[in-house]
C-alpha cells in the first residue's frame, strides 16, 4: 500500500494507533513493515459451510494464503507469524497428527509460530514427529524442552531484518498444568512468562538493539476477577515495558483491532488477536522514520 493510500484509509477508519507520534512528523521516505497474524486456527483447512449457523462461507487456507499472497505483493517487507492452537479441531487432525497444517502453513510461508497448549494434543513427541513438515520457526522463551525429544527444535526468540529494520520475536506460553496431561507433555518445564519477559526484553532491545519488539504469545487475552493471579496479554503488557506488539492467542479473542496499553514506563503496546479458525487475518503496519521513531496502522481482515 502506497504511503498515500495508507494515510487516507487510517484518517478515513480513525483506527491509528500513533505510539505516541503525530503523523505529520513521518516523511515520505518512512520504512514500511507489515505485520500478518493468526492464532487458534485449530486445523481449520476448509471454510465453514454456507449453511453455518454462526460462520457462513468464512476461513478456509486457500482464501488466506489469497489474501496474503495480495498484501506481500503490495509490500514485500512483511512478518507472517501463528500465536499457537495449529493442532486440533477437525478430521484432518485427527487423520495426520498436523502434517498437513504445517505443510499448508509453510507453502503459505510462515516465519514463525509459537507452541499452544493444544499442539500437545499427540504428546510432545507426536509434535516433535511433526516438526520436519515445517519450514518455518518455532519460539517459545518459558518452554523449557531440554528433556524432550523436542528439545532443539523451539528456541526462545529470533531476530529479523526487514528493510533495515530489526525486528525481535519471542514466544510465551500458558501454565501446562490443568491443560496438558503430564503423559502429554514430560518433562516439558514452564517457567513464569513475567520473569523471562524481562529477559527477552533486555536481550532484544538493550544489547541486540532492535527496532521493535513482539512477543508472540498463548497466555491469553484477558481473564476474569476468579481469575485474577492468572498473567494474560494485558498484564503482560502493563506489567513490563520495551514491548511494542504482543499477539496473542487461545482465549478466541475477536478484535477488530489493537487494543492499546500503558506498560511500566508509560509507553504504548498494542495488543492483537483474531478470534479462531482462521476466519480473521490480523494484519499491523509499522512505519518507521529515519530516526527510528514508528507509528502503526491495525485491523482485522475477514477471510
């Protein structure tokens, strides 16, 4: 999308999300990053039926890998990214243990996903079994997998270069225990997603100076008063600081686009989830001017 066509869509949708910034202080030679997203797709390969009560005629992986396809084509600088759930939820699941969401998930050209708690659905060894399928990333900063067979195949955080711009990912995932059966996951090991945040942050931002900060995450949205101690994206968000984005996922989260948070320094994060099933692409555009101060554009697209 031409920097034009950008402005007048975000003044015309009133869905800026400024980071602080005026956009009268960006020039036309501002660096463009487009952030694609997905979470809890759960195998949904096909579109819902049209007959579908509550999603007619919606998702599908041919329409998504479409709709991606389209938008790589008006900027090549883009970030393909899954915050967890691939597995589980359809026949074909149950049929292929997840081969075919990765190879589906790699022809699409994924960089990079997160580990839910659903992924552990065949154990972590039917996950591990899995892994040669996709050639795409998988980070997980508090999965500590050293005893497992999955051990090498999850790291804690990658760093991208895009157009000149550094981009930080690192995943987090939720407490295993009271989702997972400890048959399932073994001596998988979570460690507390606030602490190991503060690790992220400082090894991304203060000595691997990235320009920007996400944390791919399956903590969850948000949780109610019962459950209170329970860490989520909004907390996550508020209780840290040096994040730009947290996408997230496994609370089935419908956003029309990100909410913003106040972290600890009073800076802003944007956080970001698309519902389920692969029936919203969530898409973010970063704009970086050459003093590296950015401003970002939101929404979710329906497939």
């Amino acid at each position: 999308m031409k920097r034009r066509d950008f402005i007048e869509k975000t003044a015309a949708s009133s869905a800026l999300l400024s980071l602080g910034l005026s956009l009268s202080s960006f020039k036309s030679d501002s660096k463009h990053i487009t952030i694609l997203h997905t979470n809890d797709v759960h195998s949904h390969i096909d579109p819902f039926p049209i007959d579908d009560p509550r999603n007619p005629n919606m998702g599908g992986v041919a329409r998504r890998a479409s709709l991606i396809e389209t938008i790589r084509q008006e900027n090549p600088n883009v970030l393909l990214l899954d915050a967890g759930d691939i597995f589980q939820g359809t026949p074909y699941f149950n049929y292929y243990g997840g081969e075919l969401e990765f190879k589906l998930m790699s022809m699409m050209k994924y960089d990079l996903s997160t580990i839910g708690n659903h992924d552990f659905d065949n154990g972590v060894d039917g996950l591990t079994a899995q892994m040669p399928h996709a050639t795409f990333e998988f980070v997980s900063a508090n999965y500590d997998f050293k005893n497992t067979s999955m051990d090498g195949f999850v790291k804690p955080f990658k760093i991208f270069n895009k157009n000149g711009i550094k981009i930080g990912v690192f995943g987090l995932g939720i407490e295993l225990q009271g989702l997972v059966d400890k048959t399932m996951s073994k001596e998988t090991v979570y460690n507390n997603p606030l602490e190991i945040t503060q690790d992220m942050v400082r090894i991304l931002k203060k000595e691997n100076k990235c320009d920007l900060v996400i944390c791919l995450s399956h903590l969850g949205y948000r949780y109610s008063k019962d459950d209170s101690n329970k860490i989520s994206d909004l907390k996550l968000a508020e209780q840290t600081k040096d994040i730009d984005l947290i996408i997230g996922g496994h609370t089935h989260t419908f956003l029309d686009k990100p909410t913003i948070v106040k972290n600890l320094d009073g800076k802003e994060v944007l956080v970001n989830q698309v519902g389920c099933y692969g029936i919203n692409l969530g898409r973010i555009d970063f704009y970086f001017d050459n003093d590296k101060s950015k401003m970002a554009n939101g929404k979710s697209i329906v497939v």
